[in-house]
C-alpha cells in the first residue's frame, strides 16, 4: 500500500525563491515517513488551477505577485484549497497584508531572506496544525456543528463539501458570488453565511428581478429630498442601510444595464453618493450576489459587465441541484413534513410511505429544493389519511421516466438513444467540472482519445473555457 503523501504547493513569481524553497522542502522531507509530493509554480493563474484541481496540504504564497496580491490567493485557496495551511513569505515584517492574512486565515509568514532552518520550522508547524484539525473533524462531535449550518440539511458529499466551503468563508470580507438552478436554495445560503459571520449586524436583500428597474438606483443608493419628482424626504438606500453587514444582491444577472457601472465603483471604491447628493457615503457591507442564470453567459451577450462579473466573482459557491444529491430527499422530505406538522397541528398526516419516498428519490427534480418542499406541504394538505400514499403525488411524478411501477412505451432504439444522450451530457458536464476544463485531463481521466472528446463536448455544447478557473 502506498504510503499518505505530504502535498505542497510553492507559488512565488521568483525563480530563484521557487527554487530555494523547492530545495529546502524536498532535502528536509527527503527521510520523512510520508513522502513529498511539490508543485512550484510562478504565475497566480496557474496557482488557482493548481489548487482548484488538486488537494495540498500546505500551500506557500508570496504575499506581493504581479497583477494579484498575495491575499486574493490567500482568499482563493481558504475557499477553494480543501482546508489547506497557508503561510506566506513576505520582505516586509510589518507589512499591514502580512497582519491582515493572519487575521484571515493564514496559518503564519516567514520574511525574507529567511534561512532554511526558519522556513522548515513554520512548514512543519503548519503541517502539525493542518492534521490536529483533520483528526479533530474526524472524531468530533456532530451536535457541535455551528447552529447556522445545521439549516443546511443534507450528508450528501455536495453539502458536505458546500457546509465546509460556508464556515471557511463566513467571516471574510470578500465578495461571493452564489451559483445555482432555481430553487437550489441561494437564499438560505446567503442568511446561513451572514448568520455565520456576522449575525448580530444587519443583513438586507435588494431582489433585482422583483423591483422595476427605475427604482433600483434610488432603493440602492438612497436618494436626497428633491432630487426627482416624489422624493419628498431623504432617504438611505440599502448599501447604507446594510451598514457594516451583509448586503444579498439577489438575482443580480436582472440588474439593469445601465447601473451596473455605479455598482461597479461602488464596489471598487468602497464608496457611493446618493440620488441627487454629493456626500460620499462609506460602503462597509460584504456583497453576496446570487444567480441562476450563466453569468459569463452574460457577459458574451453584453447584457453584464464583465468588469463587474469579475468584482463580485471573488469567491464563487456553487449549490448543488437536487437530483445531484438524490441521498438527501428523504431527510429533505422529512423536514419539511415537520414543518408542515409544526404549522398545521390539526392535521392527520403523520409520516410518508416507503413507496412513495421511493418515487420521490428518482424523480428529477426540476424545481429543485423549492419544488420538493411545495410537493409535501400540497400531498399533506389534500392526503385523507395518516400517511402521504404514492397515489397522493402529482402526476408529473407518478409518471416520469424511471419511477417505479411505470413502464415507458415506444421504440426501443429511440429510448435507448435518449437515454444514452442524457448519460454522455451529464458525464462529460461532470468530467469538465472536476478538471476545471483542463481537456488534456479530461481525456486522460476519462480514457476517450482528445480527438472524440472535443466531438462530444461540440454535441452537447459544452465549452471549456466556461468550467475555468478565472483569471486574476
């Protein structure tokens, strides 16, 4: 059995500090009990698909690169690095980013010219903390699981990984960028991480698809008394209101073209002005935006800046659709008949059949999340008895493909045709996914020659570049 490797990634513009630590890392692991495995790379691009792609365990970053600080890639890999140590290197020991990084997450830094001796002492103490914190999640107790967390139900590896990913980023001051189909649950997301890291600070909600667009800029920015017709008083906007907490953009692909580059300043500058003011008010909220529309889809169509696209894009969460993590709808299921049952003491119903619970776990889901709870709370409203039966389900259920008990009737070849394109899709979706668009990886992951590969992704439109890890 191969032994557990120690996995480092050493990430300095430098050749000559790549080299040096590269050197000092593998001589002083060279004897150790696991062996060592070391990427070294020089340009923050490759840094984050490094770290996308793969799992380290200690992750080295210069604290000044060209064109991205140290820091964004130390917020990039706290999002993105399966809960790496980070320490950085640094030529200046009382740089206000060295301070700032530990407050952040970083584990410590070490500060140039440093010996050898200095940099394989704080490695190692990294490393030391990186497995005491793996060992404490392995035997820790679930009921420990902070309380904001525990709305996010579900043990499927998708919300694991989506749990892990919220507690890490709760308490950052970096934007997010939510990602996912309708009634994935963006909402819930965005209270949960706000709950999490700032809970006693305010946190309000501009929904950009519910409000008409000639009122964004005034519900936004506040306005002053008289600045347009009706505005008979002053008035704060959100960002003002939302004061040093969470500020949830939600469905931000519908904000109007034309605002977006007040938006956009507002984000870079840290500042706004009212409607019809000239007093710049401070901006000290985290933005969560959320999305269930391709945002670089946006961008390509020219409905959405891309500048803008990439400001709020600091850290992206994707949610994972339902039929993705069919192993969570029964406790789903349950919850919500509970909460059914919490609203409506009066009613019969007191559990949901193996039968129909087995329907439910097929289904697709189309509506996701959203659409499972209003399947409940509607079977338990109309069920007569103390069970919700099969017979209790809306049809689209009771007879889609693959429920059981329902045979789907045609031709053979044309069925099995349209089954084998929903596979091929979904398969090199996942495959692009996991390679963070990498072909090359793709191919040797998949074992399908390049060549074929590129046919299948043309047929099933899928690009590439759209599963990148972005630039800085």
């Amino acid at each position: 059995m191969a032994r557990e490797e120690t996995r480092i990634l050493v990430v300095d513009d430098e050749p000559d500090m790549l080299r040096i630590c590269s050197d000092v890392l593998k001589t002083e692991f060279r004897s150790s009990k696991r062996p060592l495995h070391l990427e070294a790379v020089s340009r923050a691009v490759s840094a984050r698909e490094h770290i996308a792609r793969s799992t380290f365990d200690l992750v080295i970053l210069d604290i000044k690169m060209p064109g991205v600080s140290g820091l964004e890639l130390l917020h990039y890999a706290l999002g993105h690095g399966h809960d790496a140590a980070v320490v950085l290197i640094t030529a200046f020991p009382d740089c206000g980013d060295a301070v700032t990084a530990i407050k952040e997450g970083a584990f410590d830094y070490v500060v140039k010219p440093f010996t050898a001796g200095q940099l394989v002492e704080v490695c190692r103490k990294a490393l030391h903390d990186k497995r005491s914190r793996d060992l404490g999640q392995q035997i820790a107790d679930p009921v420990k699981t902070p309380e904001p967390l525990k709305a996010l139900l579900g043990d499927s590896a998708g919300m694991m990984k989506l749990r892990r990913l919220i507690s890490r980023i709760a308490s950052l001051n970096e934007n997010v960028v939510l990602l996912g189909e309708t009634g994935t649950g963006k909402g819930l997301v965005s209270r949960v991480t706000h709950e999490l890291g700032r809970k006693n600070r305010p946190m309000v909600t501009l929904d950009c698809g519910a409000i008409a667009p000639e009122l964004i800029e005034s519900a936004l920015f506040g306005h002053e008394k008289g600045s347009f017709t009706g505005a008979d008083r002053q008035r704060k906007g959100l960002l003002e209101v939302a004061e040093d907490g969470t500020f949830f953009l939600d469905e931000v692909s519908d904000f109007p073209r034309h605002l977006q580059s007040r938006l956009l300043r507002a984000l870079q500058e840290r500042e706004f002005v009212r409607v019809g003011g000239t007093e710049a008010k401070r901006m000290r909220a985290r933005v969560i935006a959320a999305s269930n529309r391709d945002l670089q889809g946006e961008v390509r169509n020219g409905r959405f800046r891309e500048d803008l696209y990439f400001r709020l894009k600091v850290i992206p969460v994707t949610i994972p659709p339902l039929r993705d993590r069919s192993d969570d709808i029964p406790l789903l299921a349950e919850a919500f008949l509970a909460r059914f049952l919490e609203l409506n003491p009066g009613s019969k119903v007191r559990r949901i059949s193996d039968e129909t619970m087995s329907r439910l776990v097929v289904y697709p889901w189309p509506g996701n999340v959203r659409e499972l709870g209003n399947v409940i709370r509607c079977t338990a409203a109309l069920s007569s008895g103390k069970e919700i039966l099969a017979r209790d389900l809306p049809d689209d259920i009771l007879l889609a493909p693959g429920t059981p008990g329902v045979t789907r009737s045609g031709d053979f070849n044309r069925l099995r045709a349209e089954w084998l394109s929903g596979f091929e899709e979904t398969y090199f979706r996942d495959l692009l996914e996991q390679t963070a668009g990498n072909v090359v990886q793709a191919a040797r992951a998949s074992g399908v020659p390049r060549p074929t590969l590129y046919r299948y992704l043309h047929k099933y439109g899928l690009e590439p570049a759209n599963f990148r890890v972005s630039n800085p």
